[in-house]
C-alpha cells in the first residue's frame, strides 16, 4: 500500500494523466486508478471530489455536465491546456525522481 | 437504498454553499455511491452491508473538511460566506446577506461616510431647496382659476412696463362696463395698517381695504360668516370687517361665535362678517390680518389715484378683444373727466406673473443651482461606487470561484447598495425636513407664501432626488458584478490579490466624472461670488445718514380723533418735545420718509422761473415733510443754506430743502437758495423758496440712486404730510432703552395710539436687503456644498489611485526617487484633472453669469475678481485633496509593497 504522503503529492499527477485522453466522471477515475495500480491506490468519494474540485479552482481540469440521450446527466472532466502543462512538468520531475531512486536503490534485477 | 442525497446534503450544510452548488455536488456524489452500491451488490455484499460500506467511505476523510480546505473557506464565524447561501429559507438567507452588507460596509467606513453623506446631502439639500422654490414659483396660486386673473393698470404715454394705480374714476367706469371681466375689485393697502383697540390696548394691525367684488373676484370663500356684497362699498356702506385666519386665532383665540361682534378698528366700531381659511392671503401676504370694506362716492374728478385693481378675465375674450374695450372705457373717461393727460390706457399683467415676477431671476437661478449639487452628488455617489467595485475585483473573483452564483452575487451587491441607499436616503429625509424649516424660518418677507403651514417637503421631489441618487448608487453597486463576474474569475483574483493597475478606461471614466464635478462647482462657486460680492456693495451702500444710535418707530394718527392738519402738529410738538426731554436723546424729528427705502410720496415740481412747455411732463421728486432736527437726527450734512427752524411756521412763507442731486441737476454751477420753485402745481400757491441744500439720501431702497428730493416743514402742511409718519431719535444712550422710552412717551400723550416698527436705522438697512442676502447665502451654502462634494470626489480618486498604484510607486521609490517626486507626481495627477475642469467650469461660468446680472449691484457678471479667485479656491482645495493620499503614497514602504504578492 502506497503512503499517504506520496498519494498526496501524485494525485493530481495520476488524475491528470488518465484525463489526458478524454474526458471521464469522477466514479470512472476512481475504478481506473485502482484497476491501473492493481488495487494499491484507492480514492474514496470523501477524497476524490475535494481533489477534483480543487484541480477544477486551479484550472487544470473543467467539470461539465453531459446528457447521453436515455441517461442521466453526469459530470465529466476534461483537461485543460494549464492542465496539460501540469502533466508535462510533473511527468519530467516524476521520470528524474523515478530514475534518481532507481539510481539509489539499484535495478530492480541486478 | 439509502437517500444518498439527503446524505450528503447533511455532510455538506455547514460549507454553507449556494444551493445550486450543493445541489450539484450532491447529484454527483450520489451517482458515484450509486454505482459503487451496485458494486459491492455484484460482489455479493447484501444490501444492508453494502449500505453500511458506502455510507462509512462517504463518512470516511470527513468530506466537508476536505471541501472547505480545498476552497480556502474561512471559519464560518468569522465571515459569511460571501454570496452564497445554505438550504434554508429566502428570508434567512436575505438577513444573512443584509448582515454581510451591513459588515463589509463597517469594514469600509470611509467609503460608507462619504457617501452616506454625499447621497443625504444630495436628496435633503436638493429636496428642501426644491420644495420652497415650488411653494413660490410653481404651486398656483390659492385661488379659483389663477389663470384668469390680471392685475389691471393705467398706462401713460408709450412706454411698455409702466403701470400706475387707478382712480374710483377708473374703477367705476370699468366695473359698469363688464365687457372685459366677468369681475374686478380694488384693493388699497394703507402701509401703517388700522389703530385697533381691543380691551383697551391699543395696537396695530395691518390689512386691506376692498371693493366688494374683492373676494368673489378671487374665487375664495370664508369659513365662517360671508365676504363682501354688492353694496357694501357704497357712500354711507357700515364699516365691515373680514378677519384672516392668523387674526381670528391669535387675537381673538378662534372665537365660533365672532360673527357679528363689532371690533374697534380705526376708532370706529367695525361689524365682523366672515373669516377666511389660512389659505387666503392676498396681497399682504404674512400681513393680512384683515379686509376692510372702502367705500366709493361719486367721483368729481378723475383722481386721486391709488386704487390696485385685480380681475378676473371674461373667458372666450381675445386679448385684442379686450384692448380694444380697455382703450374704450379709457376714452370714456377722459371725456367725462377732461383736462388730464390724455395719452393713457388701461393694460393688465397677469396675477401670477405679477406675483413671483420680481422673484423670478433670483428662484430660477436657485433651481439651477439645485439640479447642478444634484448632479454632482450623482457623479460623486457614481465615482465612489465605481472605485469600490474595482477594489472588490479580487473579493467577487474569489467568491465565484468559491462557487457562488452570478444571481447570489447580484443579489448580494444589491442588499449592500440598497443598505447605502436606506442609510444615506433616510438621513436625506431629516435633512430635507430640517432644510425646508430653516429655509422658511429665515425666507424675506417677499417669501411669505412660505410660512403658508402647508409648505412642507415635497415629496414628489423627494422622491425624484432620491430616485437620481439612490439609482446611481444601486445601478453602480452592481458594477463589481458586470466588470467582476463576467471577467475569468481567477485570473481576476490573481491580479486583484497581487494590486495590478486599474483599467485604464475605467480611470479615465473616473476621472472624467471628477473634471465634471469641478466644472458643476465652479459654476456655481463663480455664481455665488459675484453675490457675494454684489450683497457686500450693497450692505456699505452710503444710505446718506449717519445711522449709528438712531431709533425710529411709525405711528398713525387714525382720522377719527386726528381731523386735520392743526391736530397732527399739536400731535408732533407735544411727542417732540416730550422725546427731547429723555435722557440721552440728543435730537429728535417726525418724517414721513425714512432711509433707505421709505419714501412718502413723489410729486412733480419744476423751477419756478422755467415753467414746462405745453404737452412737456415735468419731473417728479420725493417729497417729504419733516418736522423738528430731522437733517441733525439722522446725521443728513447741510450743504448751503439753512435747516429748518421756528421761522418756518404755519405763517411763514412757503419754503423748502432740496437735496444735492436735485440741486446740481436743475440748478447746475449756480447754488439754488433763494430760488423758488413750484410744486404739485403751477402759480404762487405751489411755490416754494429753497432756503437750504442737504446731503443725498436714499429713499428708493439702497440699489437704487440717491433720490432727488424736497423737503418741506410739517409745520407748514403743504405737500407730503400724512397723517402716518416715523420718529427719528438720536441717541448716546442705548437704542433699546429709548425704544422703551418713545414707547411710554406716546402711550402718556395718546393711550389710544399704537407704534410699530420700531427699528435703528442699521436695522432698516439689513431689512431691506433682506431679500438678497437671502438668495445671497442660499446660494453660498449650495456652492459649499458643491465644493464639499467636489472635494470628496477628488479626494476619493486619487486616494484610490494611489492605493492602486503603491506598487508602481513603491518601485520608484525603490529606484531612487525621492519623495518629493512622489508629491508631484500624485499632486500633479490631481490638479491636471481639476484644472480641467475648472478651464471648462469657467467657459460655462463667463456663459451662464449674464443669467444673474439682473441680480447683481454693481458687480459685473464677468467681474475679474470673482474669476480669478473662485478657481484659485478650487485649486486650492483640489491640491488639499490630493495632498493626503500623496502624503500616503510617500510614505510607502517599497520593500513591503514589492513583497506583498
């Protein structure tokens, strides 16, 4: 199980990852994180939804409400272009931080 | 399945979120538990355990925690969340919103004092101000059909404008003719009023005498007994007496059964037959206490004059119609009366006219000065609501970021502004009130419509100034919602954190505004100087009389007791003499004219040895009799000559003192005593040797030229007595205590008699400027208030300019500059814009000026002095204005306004 800490600081990363794509409702985030990291990072709705509204403040993701004909409206968010600069900033400082440890800890088949 | 709703609804209420918000984050939410409720379900989970789960993961991180610190939300108690509101009722919601209004405008008390202030003096000032100019110039007069009424005149010769008094003569023919008016009526207004005894105290009391269409003509009735009828003016007619409303109460304390009771007016026993209602004023105005029915034999000659003449125009009757009949009952009289000028008409100016004509200049350019202090009040309220929304910027960006709704935030700018308007408007309404008692108190004499008990604030007024200024301030409230709210949001709450610069369109609408105000003020400030200027000549106006310690009071000798000439000289030489006696009385006299504006009557004169062509009118002087030192009493130099004395008595031949400007202009370089000249007449009766020139005085009212006049011994009962004349005492001793004294001395010779009007000279002159100083100060208070305004509009712009820029400047300060260059740069900032306006203020002025020069004494309407000063004041109170926030923006500390991001 991942720390607490580390989620923190990678939440954002993950969830503007998996929006770079398209646009998905927060329960379909929830079920993609989880099934992508093997069950290890789990968000709950007390956690998700303060984080996406925050993200949504900061103007890295918009929520939308679309209607599918026959089915509810449901929320969606999509990925700005101050999201997608995020995502490109975090996802370099994530490869070094990730290439720094490996450095430290030594490959993982030596 | 539980109510995932109701669930987090209850999670989410403290957040106190708009309702749309939360509704929306509830309708999300509960989706996801939904579909993870059906997961677990698919998972084999029952219901009830599924249930348990969901709910402990929604409970689970406490969710409102984590939503308040994802949206930077203050503590609930230290601040309501701005523009929203919880699930509850409008009404708590709207007292929530009226809470926050009322904390962010304590937070602001500057901004909420200046214009709290601005928008009670722009509806209170404006509204009074309105309300009186109403009651004079625009209320119709209290009378049936005003339009119809006219005051009927003679007219002589050619000349437009000039309008003399009519004769029995004249009102006879015209009354038996009726093809003109459907009515008309005469009035005389005898100055010093009626003697009137009531339980043996005698006192004076001032009316009217009319015909007897006098109140059926003027369409009014009594509210108790009748008015005049037919017949009451004919020769013989009893003495009747109808009481105004002021009358019956005070003297006579509102007596019901007063009809029929007989009052002791004149020394003759008076029958009352009516009381009019307090409406009823015409044409004494705060003098009407009575009407006293004249009576009119047959005329054997066309004069004497004296007789006003009101009347009602016959409807369907064309003006030239009407002319045409006026000219012929003219022509009528001249044939039954001949051997008078014969070059005269009748010709009629309408009651209303006649009435506020005089007021006219002076209450239009009230009114103008009225709207301009309500503009300016507007502009201000608008400069302050503008400067305000865009330091709000930043707060309403953030609140919509929080999620309020554009419609919150409407809502709430308009309960903060309508907070404003109910402080500032109800303040407005005291000081409407306030304003309109003190206009009223302290209104001339020529404004005594204004004491009419029904001049109150007008509300149609009020509700118009209320309506301009109270529009500014909401209109302009909702500013930060059109410029905020539509702005990107957060883009907005970086700069608005950080203090970038203003909107340069916006500060250039601002400054305009205050360019406005200073034009409007200076406008008005150049107004109120030249009357200033023009009261302050008319105040040192030399009347002509050393005033200083003199005391005069009126008294009238009533016919009744007082005959003929032989009774009125006993009268003088008994009060002369017993005046003389009084401690500190240095010298003593009766007049029938006092300075600077009682004149007793003018007449036509021409040098003896240059008696008037045929056809040639001769000119006209004052002519007063004058009793004992009057030239000494008043202080009058003698030129050349002598003053009167015992020589002149009833056996001496007739002679006269003419004054300086009569002297030097029908007797140029030679001195006239010696000379004669004759008087109301042609042959040696009318004749009269000149034995002295006097100083000139001024009898025609200070703004007018010193009169040329003749005086002439009472003793002698030629020309100018009357049975009505002043006492003129001079004094080393107190003025009030003589006042007293001249008052036992009467009542000791005649118990009967009343004085009235008992003065100093000073106080004549003060009186008689009465009017102008009035119009004088309303419009100098109006001007303050203008520059009032005008300076808290500046102040107000360029504190906030300045505290937009702290960071701009804290750099230049940071840079090197000194702050000396700080000054200049706030200060210059300030005065470029004022002197804008004052450059086009004065354009207007030099324009709009030539609108008061009829009101002005010997002050031009381009009077240099007033131009330069006026601005020089404004700029003055501009730099003073600006002085304080560039004071501010000096002190900055450039490492603290660099840091703050």
């Amino acid at each position: 199980m991942i720390t607490l800490d580390l989620k923190k600081g990678s939440a954002d990363f993950l969830i503007l990852s998996l929006l770079r794509d398209e646009p998905r409702h927060g329960y379909e985030l929830s079920k993609l994180i989880e099934s992508r990291s093997g069950g290890v990072v789990q968000f709950q709705v007390s956690s998700l939804y303060p984080l996406l509204y925050r993200m949504e403040e900061r103007g890295w993701i918009k929520g939308k409400w679309i209607e599918k004909a026959g089915q509810r409206r449901r929320r969606y968010y999509h990925i700005t272009a101050a999201g997608r600069e995020v995502v490109k900033e975090q996802r370099e400082s994530w490869l070094e931080f990730v290439h720094a440890i490996g450095q430290v800890v030594g490959p993982a088949h030596a | 399945m539980p109510d995932w709703s109701a669930e987090i609804l209850a999670q989410l209420a403290p957040l106190g979120l708009s309702a749309e918000r939360e509704f929306e984050i509830a309708e999300e939410l509960a989706q996801h538990l939904e579909q993870r409720f059906a997961e677990l379900r698919a998972h084999g989970a029952s219901d009830a355990d599924a249930s348990r789960q969901v709910l402990d993961e929604l409970r689970h991180g406490a969710l409102p925690d984590a939503l308040a610190r994802t949206q930077h939300r203050a503590p609930r108690d230290a601040g309501e969340p701005p523009g929203a509101r919880s699930t509850g009722s409008h009404v708590s919601s709207l007292w929530r919103d009226v809470r926050y209004g009322a904390r962010s405008l304590r937070k602001a008390p500057g901004f909420t004092t200046i214009a709290t202030i601005t928008l009670a003096l722009g509806i209170g000032a404006t509204t009074a101000m309105f309300s009186v100019l109403d009651a004079v110039l625009l209320r119709p007069l209290p009378f049936a059909q005003p339009e119809q009424l006219v005051r009927v005149f003679a007219t002589y010769g050619s000349t437009p404008g000039n309008l003399q008094s009519l004769s029995v003569a004249d009102l006879l023919a015209l009354r038996a003719d009726g093809r003109a008016f459907s009515s008309l009526a005469s009035f005389r207004v005898p100055n010093d009023g009626f003697s009137y005894v009531a339980v043996d105290q005698p006192d004076r009391v001032y009316g009217t005498v009319v015909s007897a269409g006098f109140f059926s003509t003027l369409g009014v009735q009594p509210k108790l007994g009748r008015t005049f009828r037919p017949g009451d003016d004919a020769p013989g007619a009893p003495p009747l007496v109808v009481l105004s409303d002021a009358f019956w109460r005070r003297r006579l304390g509102s007596d019901p059964a007063v009809i029929g009771k007989s009052l002791d007016l004149q020394g003759r026993p008076t029958t009352v037959i009516g009381v009019m209602p307090p409406s009823v004023w015409y044409p004494r105005g705060d003098r009407a206490e009575l009407w006293i029915n004249d009576t009119f034999p047959q005329p054997g000659r066309r004069g004497p004059f004296g007789l006003a003449v009101v009347a009602r125009e016959k409807p369907g009757v064309a003006a030239a119609q009407r002319d045409a009949v006026l000219a012929q009952v003219a022509a009528e009289v001249r044939a039954r009366f001949p051997g008078g000028p014969d070059r005269w008409t009748f010709s009629e100016q309408s009651l209303a006219q006649r009435f506020s004509g005089p007021l006219r200049p002076a209450l239009l350019m009230l009114m103008g000065a009225v709207v301009v202090v309500l503009l300016i009040a507007c502009v201000n309220v608008t400069n302050l609501m503008l400067a305000r929304a865009t330091s709000r910027e930043g707060e309403i960006a953030v609140r919509t970021a929080l999620g309020a709704s554009r419609a919150a935030l409407v809502r709430q700018l308009l309960v903060e502004g309508t907070l404003l308007a109910i402080l500032g408007g109800s303040l407005g309404v005291l000081v409407a009130i306030w304003g309109v008692r003190v206009l009223t108190s302290v209104a001339p004499d020529s404004l005594f419509v204004l004491r009419d008990a029904s001049t109150g604030v007008d509300a149609r007024v009020l509700a118009l100034a209320a309506l301009a200024t109270i529009g500014s301030v909401l209109l302009f409230a909702l500013a930060p919602a059109i410029l905020g709210a539509s702005a990107r949001a957060i883009g907005a709450v970086r700069e608005a954190v950080r203090g970038g610069t203003d909107a340069p369109s916006r500060r250039r609408l601002r400054s305009a505004l205050v360019v406005a105000e200073f034009a409007l003020s200076l406008v008005l400030l150049v107004g109120a100087g030249l009357l200033v200027r023009s009261l302050a000549k008319l105040r040192s106006v030399d009347t002509g009389v050393h005033g200083e310690g003199v005391v005069t009071a009126s008294i009238a000798l009533p016919s009744t007791r007082y005959e003929g000439l032989p009774q009125i000289v006993i009268f003088h030489d008994r009060l002369l003499a017993a005046l003389r006696s009084l401690p500190g009385v240095e010298s003593v006299s009766a007049s029938v004219g006092l300075p600077p504006d009682v004149f007793g009557s003018s007449s036509d004169f021409f040098v003896s040895s240059r008696p008037p062509a045929d056809g040639e009118f001769s000119p006209l002087a004052d002519v007063l009799a004058v009793d004992g030192d009057y030239f000494s009493a008043l202080g009058i130099p003698l030129l050349s000559g002598r003053v009167f004395d015992e020589r002149d008595d009833g056996n001496a031949p007739n002679r006269a003192i003419v004054s300086r400007a009569l002297a030097q202009k029908y007797f140029p370089g030679t001195n006239p005593v010696g000379e004669r000249i004759n008087v109301g007449g042609p042959g040696d009766a009318n004749a009269y040797t000149i034995v002295g020139v006097v100083g000139d005085v001024r009898y025609d009212g200070v703004a007018q030229a010193p009169s040329e006049a003749i005086y002439f011994p009472f003793v002698q009962g030629g020309m100018g007595v009357t049975p009505s004349f002043s006492v003129v005492a001079r004094t080393r001793a107190g003025t009030d205590d003589v006042a007293r004294l001249v008052r036992e001395a009467v009542h000791q010779i005649d118990p009967q008699l009343a004085i009235a009007n008992v003065r100093t000279v000073h106080e004549l002159v003060e009186e008689s400027v009465a009017g102008d100083k009035f119009r004088t100060t309303l419009l100098a208070v109006f001007a303050a208030l203008a520059l009032v305004l005008a300076a808290v509009g500046i102040y107000g712009v360029m504190t906030y300019a300045v505290g937009r820029r702290s960071r701009e400047i804290g750099i230049r300060l940071a840079l090197g500059a000194r702050a000396g260059a700080i000054y200049r740069l706030v200060l210059g900032e300030g005065l470029v814009v004022a002197g804008i306006g004052i450059a086009i203020g004065l354009l207007a002025s030099a324009m709009l000026t030539r609108t008061v020069s009829k009101l002005l004494f010997e002050v031009s309407a381009t009077d240099v002095a007033t131009f330069v000063a006026v601005p020089v004041l404004l700029l003055a109170i501009a730099a003073l204005a600006c002085f304080l926030p560039a004071r501010r923006a000096a002190r900055v500390d450039p490492s603290v306004t660099m840091r703050t991001d």
